[in-house]
C-alpha cells in the first residue's frame, strides 16, 4: 500500500504539471484567439463605460494604458490579473506538491515560488516565439505578484497554527 505522503505528492504533482500544462497551451495561442475586447464592447454599453470608467492612464512596458480606449483599458486589467491568479495557483500548487515530501517540507514555500517564478520566465520566452504574442520581463513581474500573495500568505497561515497550537 502506498504511504499517504507518497499519494498525496503524486496526486499534487499531477495536479501541478497539468496545470503549467495548461498554462503553456493558452500560452501558445495567438493573440488574436484571446482577444476580448469585441466581447467586451457587445456585453459592456459605451454609455456604461463612460459613466463608470475611471480617468486613469499610465504606462505598461512602454505602452500607454488609458481609460480613453475603455474596452483596451478593461482587457489589460482582466488579462493582468489572470496572470496574478494563474501564478498564484501555480505556487500553491507547488508548495502543496512539495509539502507532501520530507525532503522540502520545510522550503516547500520558498521553492514552490522559486519555480514558479522561473515557469513564468520560461513562459514568457516561450511566447516570444508565438505569432502576435510578446514575451516581457515586466510580465514575470506582475506573475511574481500572484506568487508573492500566495507565498506570504501561505506562510502566514502556517504561523498562526503554529501560534495558536503554541498556546
């Protein structure tokens, strides 16, 4: 019978390559195929856009992000923030997978984000060879951020049962 620690880092595994897995295949894709913003402006009323659009502009990679181009403005926000959750689950995907072995039980949470970090690498260099697609270094930052929330608040976590068991 397999031991339990055993199953579980097999099962964490899986769960983690399939999700980099995925995260390489919406990766690949062109730009075009992931582009929102048509939908966007059909499900989001310009008259909507206009009431509630914040005056915000400002620079990203060299580029300017303004709230003069909404649906542009929108798609840039929702497409940011999926990187921080994609990487943030990736993290948490590998410090559950590294959790359940004894060797890096104890730096399951800083080498959980070292790899995801360098999987956000990676794949940024892969997308540089994908047709419409861009590989930017800032964007391994804003994936850093998703892996920074995670790490600290896993460790946070930890220390509070630790705390609170302590008591």
């Amino acid at each position: 019978m397999m031991q339990r620690n055993h199953r579980s880092f097999i099962v964490w595994l899986i769960l983690t390559v399939l999700w980099m897995g995925f995260i390489f295949y919406k990766s690949a894709e062109p730009y075009q195929e992931q582009d929102i913003r048509p939908m966007l402006s059909e499900w989001i009323p310009q008259s909507v856009v206009d009431q509630w659009m914040p005056h915000i502009e400002f620079t990203y990679d060299g580029g300017l992000v303004t709230w003069k181009e909404p649906y542009d403005f929108i798609e840039f926000i929702i497409r940011k923030g999926g990187h921080i959750a994609e990487y943030a689950l990736l993290t948490l995907l590998w410090i559950k997978t590294l959790r359940a072995t004894k060797r890096f039980r104890s730096t399951a949470i800083l080498l959980g984000a070292v790899l995801s970090v360098l999987y956000a690498a990676s794949d940024e260099w892969h997308q540089s060879f994908v047709p419409g697609r861009t590989g930017h270094a800032i964007d391994v930052g804003m994936d850093s951020v998703g892996v920074i929330l995670v790490a600290c608040g896993y460790g946070l976590v930890l220390l509070l049962r630790r705390w609170k068991r302590a008591r």
